[in-house]
C-alpha cells in the first residue's frame, strides 16, 4: 500500500484538486466495479467528468490484479492517449513503456514488461485483424465512448464477435461520461451497468444568446474581457474550429482589456506537442490563461486551473456527400451531451462557472446525444476492415448503428476504382497488401501500386510514394499548392520535419523498403498522387477561371487569385464542399497530363462515343481518350454505323427523358394498361415498365424499332405501340387485350372506353340509359377489379359514380330520376331501370 498512499498524497492534489481522498467519485463505486469486471465479461460505466474512469479506475485494475493478462483502453485522441499514459506511468514512479505503455499512429512506447497499453482507434483495428482471437489480451476499454467514432463502434462489434466465437472469456468495458444507456443495454443484454455520480463542486450557468447579427467571436471577446477581469483562475474557450480559435486569439492579443497575468493558449490536434502541453499543464506561478480549445478539450483531458467556461455551443462536423465523395464540414450546435461535457470542465477544482452563448431553450431542442459518425462519413476504411474480416454484410456483425447500406455501396465503389477490392467485395491480391499498411485506403493503393508498377528505370516511385503518404499524413496549413509542402521538405524546412521524416521512414519499414529524402523526385509526386486519387484529377473549365471538372463527373473551383488557377490539369487533394455547387479545393498539385499518359497509360480509357447534339442537332461520333469522366483528347470518326447511331439516339432519349417520343393517347394509355396489370396481376412475368426502368432499359424494347431512324426528328415515327407489345412479350401481349381491354361493349351494342391509371380504379363513362336492365358493374384483371362506372346525363354531364350497379338501382337512382325526369323530360327514366331495356333513344321511339 506504499504505492497507494504515494498516489493520495502526489498525485491526486495535482490532478483531481477537486475531490479529496474519500470524495473522488469513481471510488465510491470502485468495489462494485472491480468485482464487475472479475465475474463479468462486460460492462458499463458511466462517470461523470473528473469522476478518474481514465484515470484511477485503470490504475486499479493494475493495482488489484483484476486481470492476468494484457489491458487495452482505446482513447478516441491521440493528445489524450499521449497524457493519460504519461500520467499514468508517473504515478507508479516509471517511464512510459514500462508497465504502462501506449500506441499511436506513427509513435510506440510499450515494451514486454507494459501491461496496459492506450492506443489510438486505427491501432485497435489493427490488433484486432493480426489476431482475432486477442491472445494475451484479457480486458479491452472502450474509454469516451460518446464521441462514436467509426472506429470505436467498429472495434466494438468485432470484440463482440470475438467474445461470442472465439474468446467467451474476454472482457469487455464501455465507459463515458455521457453514455446512451439503453441502446448500449440493447447491444450487451448481458452487461453489468454502473454508475458512478459527478463532480461535488457546483458550477454557476450564465446564458448570453447572441442577437441578430452579432459574431460570436466578438461577443465571445467581450466575455473573455470581463470574466477575466472580475474572476480569479483561468478560463476554457470552446469554439468550433482552428479557424476561429485563429481569429480569437489574434483579438484577444491585441487587446489592451486583459489583465497582464494572463497568457492564450490555443488547443487543437494540428498543434505541436509541446504547444499542447502548454494549454494543457498549470500556468507559471503568478500567472493564469485562457485556453482557446475545440471540442478535443470536452474529454480526457485535464486541464489544469480551469474555474471559468464559456462555450459557443458550436461544433464543426465532417459530412460525407455520397453523390460527389466529397466531405462537407458543417458548423453545427452541439448536443446536450457535449453541453454537459463542456461545463464539467468548469467544476473540476472548485466551484465554476459555464458562460453559454445560448439560451437555455436552444439547448433544451437540441439531441441527447451526437449522431454516430458512421451515419455520415466516409465508409471506405470501414468497407476495408469488413472485407479483411471476411464479413460481406455489415448486417452480420451487432452495431449500435447499422452502416447505412447506400453509403457502404458507396465506399466500395471508390475501392473498386483504386483496386482494392473485386466486384464480390473481397479484398484482391493488391487490396490485401495494402490492408496489412493500417492506412487510409487511398494512401495504401498508392504505396503498394507506387513499388508495384514498373516505370522504367532509374524508379524513384516507392520513395517519392513514401514522402507523398507522410506529407498527406501530416498537412501544412493553409499551403494550396501540395508542390510547396514537397519543396520545403526536400529542403529540410517542412513545418513539421522531423515527424514527417520518422512517417516515411517508419511506413519504408512496413513495406521493407529504405527511405532517402535525396531521392524524392519532385516531377513524380502528382503521378503518384493520381494513384490515390484518380476521381480528383481535374480538367479546367477553360473559358471559366479556377474551375474544374473532377473526373467524378462533379465540380470544384480554386480562388481566382490562387497561381493554381492558371493550370490546365490538377490533382486535387483536400476539397470541401461549401454552400455553392462547387466544391472548394484546399490543397492541390499541377499535373503534367502527358506525363501521366506516358507514367500510367493502361489507366486511360479508349472508346468510341456516339451522340446526338443537341445545339447542333446532328450526331456526333467520336474516338476519345478519358480518364474517368474527363475527355482529355477527341477525333472525329467517319460515317457512324447503323449501331452507333442508335447508341447516340438512345443517349439522346436518355437525356431528354421519355417525353421526348412520340407518345400518341393510344400509346400513353397502353403504358397504363401495362402498369395497371404489374400493379393488379403482380403474379404475371412483366416486365419494369417506370419511367426509370424503361431509361434503363432501351436497347431492349426501343432501339429494335430504330431501324431507319437518321435524326431526333424522326423519333417521331417510331411506333411505340408496337415497341411496347414487343417488350411485353408473348403471350402476355395478347392476354392484355382480354385481361384489361381498352373497351367495353354496352348493351346497346356501343363501345365506350375504359379509362386505366395507375393507383386509381379503372372507370367507364356512360350515359345512364345505355346501362339499364344490367345487374352488376363490369369486371377487368380476370375478375379482381370492378370497374367503377361514371353515370352520365343525357347531355353527357356526371351524374353518379358507382362500382355496385345494383345497389344504385335500388337506392339512390330513386333521388337521380327525381330531379333528372324534369330536367331531361323526352328521355326514359323508369321506375325499375334493372328491368329495363338499355337503350340510346328518347321516349318517342319507344312509343312508336
């Protein structure tokens, strides 16, 4: 207990100023979480911010030998991960590496002795796909929980599998401040539920909603001012993004209002370390601060002396866009969740305050809990995993969230393009080495095809492959030109030198390769770019500055005042989409297309188009070379074969719609006929007659019938009756006439049509008098529809709509033939009309 009593009296009055010995939280409940994880294999906690679940209970689990074998606690933040390991080493007077380790991308401190490793979410997937069954390992945590990563919910429905499978010993901790409580019992039936309660200091809440156009970094200055002038200790920004953690600090360094004591610390993940632990450790003596964080202060993280929050109640969200793969980041009002989050940082030392840039009422209309990342981001990664896992549904493994099915096709068709996987979604030989990297699958295509592809020689490809996935790892800020970053590294000036040479270094290992920054070859980055980003590569819009057209078929646009603006070909890297059509392009390379076509030539596509032009209106028949959807050099062809010129009137019809035939009434009313049976006589083999179905399907039942055609004019002739019967198909196009007629004969010998509409009973419009003495209305489709019959007046005009003739004739004919009899009074209107003869003719023939 020497130990122990080190970690009362050192530790704890650094760290968890607010509680003493018998107040810390999570040690009320530490016997009953203790037990909990010796007798069941899962669990969940929830504790307040501060409670010590990063912390202390993890110590406890070490200290207690509640496990034999290996703990892994997953940190959704790298910053986080960092500091729990150092403080946790710190208390059990080690260095890190030794009984407690940790594991992050592109840094290792663990060793034989560590048995408590923290990694990061990629490092956990990886573990778990080297070795499914976890060897060694006995307890994983899934520590912050709420934040839903794709990771974390991915990592935890493969250790559920593995529990259930292969390892029905392994064990399992969820915890979190902020936990969805009864989805997570849903998805662990058999958990043991704790709770540990929250901070003993209370916390002051100030509300101050922004008025109609006030800037919240203005108000959040005149806050700032004032709370620092009139409070003792330091105070927590959160704001939604670096870009206005920029715009903050510089007014509040200019400012004169601030006491002199005071000093800004900004906090976000593009930081240095050593920057970070400035925002993070106590200020000098004699000193406080005012730490300007995003969101990645909401968790884990202690920040030392913060009494004082203010929260912009934003946060800024990456929204994948399945139409373009295209990342939108959204400013966004955060979750009652991280409003709690965020104002237990006030309350960790002593009694705080929450300033909140919101009314209380805004908060109350915003969601419990954030959405799950994997309900709007990128799938691609996930879709790797999967297909290394051998799960080819996602609907095979237990989710919280079940992947959305439209991103997951999606994903899987951008690894199609790269190469990755087949069209069964299994990971192809190139898709397995580039797995086993532990990388975004773009910069794992292009590493693996870069030493793959044999360019001749002397192939500086590998190497200048490894720089390019370092520098993409790692982005300068605000630098467009990807050229500059490739430079300044070259030159030994790169912003952050010495991490994005270990990267390069540390990935050349993984592929048993060495890594010479003398031999990066500046004139092949954009190549090795278009290896990871083929559906980026961009042909300028000539007659339109700074805009491009993606080989994805969509748009984006650089600054006009960007000298990248200039080039006729790029690549581009980082694009967000904006509120315009566009999307904006952050960072990009010039490309050199014939350097491409010469590097990479079997990427290019050869084909033979022909279309109809529809300025010109003439056909166009074409040799193009494309990459993607971009034509990158054309020649006309001679005369187009009778086949080319049906493709081109196909495409014509397809981008004009089926409007653009000649849909006489007799044609319409046939494709509703058609309709009507699929819909009434679904058992039949019909074929898909939507509008959708029919675009799809042209070359089936249209271009048949486009023998002759020469032009878009003459589609005119085409006979789409005809066109339409031969798409049914025999027998079908003869047992329409007798399942759903167009007509139907009358008693008095006269035709009169059926109307057909889909969704609608069919109906027949008829004078009154041609219907008397039937009994029952009409039947169609073998006798499962009735027709319903409009009752007209002699004049033609509707008088009754019915579909049980003779419940008519027993009824409310008797109120018709009242008021019909005097208008109409030369006509038969008899009192028994189900006896009578039908007849067209007034009641002068009758009496002659």
């Amino acid at each position: 207990m020497v130990w122990l009593r080190f970690f009362y009296t050192m530790w704890l009055p650094l760290h968890h100023k607010a509680y003493p010995l018998s107040q810390l939280p999570i040690e009320g409940v530490m016997p009953e979480l203790l037990s909990g994880v010796r007798d069941c294999n899962q669990l969940i906690l929830k504790a307040a911010p501060g409670a010590g679940k990063s912390t202390f209970f993890p110590l406890q689990l070490l200290q207690q030998q509640a496990v034999s074998g290996k703990i892994i606690m997953l940190e959704p933040r790298r910053l986080a991960a960092r500091n729990i390991a150092r403080y946790l080493a710190q208390q059990l007077g080690e260095t890190v590496g030794q009984r407690v380790g940790y594991r992050v991308r592109g840094e290792n401190k663990v060793s034989q002795a560590t048995q408590l490793e923290i990694v990061t979410e990629g490092i956990m997937t990886r573990m778990i796909q080297s070795d499914p069954e976890l060897n060694g390992v006995d307890l994983i945590i899934f520590d912050e929980f709420h934040e839903r990563s794709i990771h974390a919910d991915m990592g935890l429905a493969l250790c559920l599998e593995i529990q259930e499978a292969l390892r029905d010993d392994l064990k399992l901790v969820v915890m979190s401040a902020t936990l969805d409580q009864q989805a997570l019992a849903r998805l662990m039936p058999q958990s043991r539920y704790v709770q540990s309660q929250g901070r003993s200091y209370p916390v002051e809440f100030r509300y101050a909603p922004l008025k109609a156009n006030e800037r919240f970094v203005d108000v959040m200055v005149r806050n700032i001012h004032s709370l620092m002038n009139s409070e003792s200790g330091s105070l927590l920004a959160f704001l939604p993004g670096v870009s206005a953690i920029q715009q903050l600090q510089q007014q509040l360094q200019s400012s004169s209002l601030l006491p002199s004591d005071v000093d800004i610390c900004p906090l976000y993940g593009q930081l240095s370390f050593e920057q970070q632990q400035a925002a993070i450790h106590p200020a000098p003596t004699g000193r406080r601060k005012v730490v300007l964080a995003t969101n990645i202060a909401e968790t884990s993280l202690t920040i030392e002396g913060i009494r004082m929050v203010v929260d912009s109640g934003l946060e800024r969200i990456a929204k994948y866009d399945l139409k373009t793969g295209i990342t939108k980041l959204e400013q966004v009002r955060i979750a009652q969740s991280s409003a709690e989050q965020r104002a237990g940082r006030a309350g960790r030392t002593e009694a705080g305050i929450c300033l909140r840039l919101y009314s209380e009422g805004q908060l109350a209309q915003q969601p419990a809990v954030p959405a799950a990342e994997i309900l709007h981001s990128d799938l691609s990664s996930l879709a790797m995993e999967l297909a290394q896992w051998g799960c080819l549904d996602a609907g095979e493994l237990n989710w919280l969230d079940l992947p959305p099915n439209s991103a997951m096709a999606q994903a899987r068709s951008l690894l199609s393009s790269l190469g990755l996987v087949d069209d069964k979604h299994q990971l192809t030989p190139m898709g397995q080495s580039a797995q086993k990297l532990g990388l975004e699958p773009r910069i794992a295509a292009m590493l693996v095809q870069a030493t793959q592809l044999d360019h001749g020689r002397p192939n500086h490809w590998p190497t200048t492959a490894l720089a390019v996935a370092a520098l993409l790892e790692e982005p300068e800020r605000n630098v467009v030109d990807f050229a500059h970053s490739v430079q300044r590294f070259k030159a030994r000036k790169h912003t952050k030198q010495r991490i994005v040479e270990a990267r390069a270094q540390s990935l050349a290992r993984k592929l048993g390769l060495s890594f010479s920054l003398a031999e990066v070859e500046e004139m092949q980055v954009a190549l090795v770019l278009a290896l990871a980003f083929p559906d980026r590569v961009a042909q300028s819009r000539s007659k339109q500055g700074g805009r491009y057209l993606l080989a994805n078929g969509h748009g984006a646009q650089l600054r006009d005042d960007e000298p990248l603006a200039a080039s006729d070909y790029l690549i581009a890297i980082d694009l967000m989409r904006s509120h315009g059509d566009a999307a904006m392009i952050y960072s990009a390379i010039d490309l050199d297309l014939h350097a491409l076509q010469n590097a990479l030539p079997e990427k290019f596509i050869q084909q033979q188009i022909a279309d109809w032009d529809d300025k010109r209106g003439k056909l166009v028949a074409e040799e193009r070379t494309q990459w993607g959807d971009l034509i990158v050099d054309s020649r006309e062809m001679a005369q187009p074969s009778a086949d080319k010129m049906s493709e081109a009137l196909l495409n014509y019809v397809r981008r004009q719609g089926l409007q653009c035939l000649n849909w006489t009434d007799s044609a319409s009313d046939l494709l509703a006929r058609l309709r009507c049976g699929c819909e009434w006589l679904p058992e039949q083999a019909w074929p898909a007659l939507s509008d959708d179905a029919l675009l799809n399907d042209l070359e089936q039942w249209l271009s048949p019938y486009l023998v002759g055609v020469r032009s878009a004019k003459a589609l005119s002739q085409v006979n789409l009756n005809e066109a339409l019967l031969a798409y049914l198909g025999w027998p079908l196009n003869q047992e329409i006439e007798q399942w759903l007629p167009i007509d139907y004969v009358l008693p008095t010998g006269s035709k009169k049509k059926i109307r057909y509409q889909v969704g609608h009973e069919p109906i027949l419009s008829v004078r009154m008098q041609e219907v008397f003495g039937e009994q029952s209305s009409p039947t169609v489709a073998q006798g499962r529809k009735t027709v319903v019959l409009e009752l007209l007046s002699p004049a033609q005009r509707p008088l009754q709509l019915t579909s049980n003739l003779a419940s008519f004739w027993s009824g409310a004919y008797q109120e018709v033939k009242k008021e019909m009899k005097g208008r109409y009074p030369k006509h038969v209107w008899p009192d028994d009309p189900a006896n009578h003869v039908a007849t067209t003719k007034t009641k002068r023939h009758f009496n002659q």
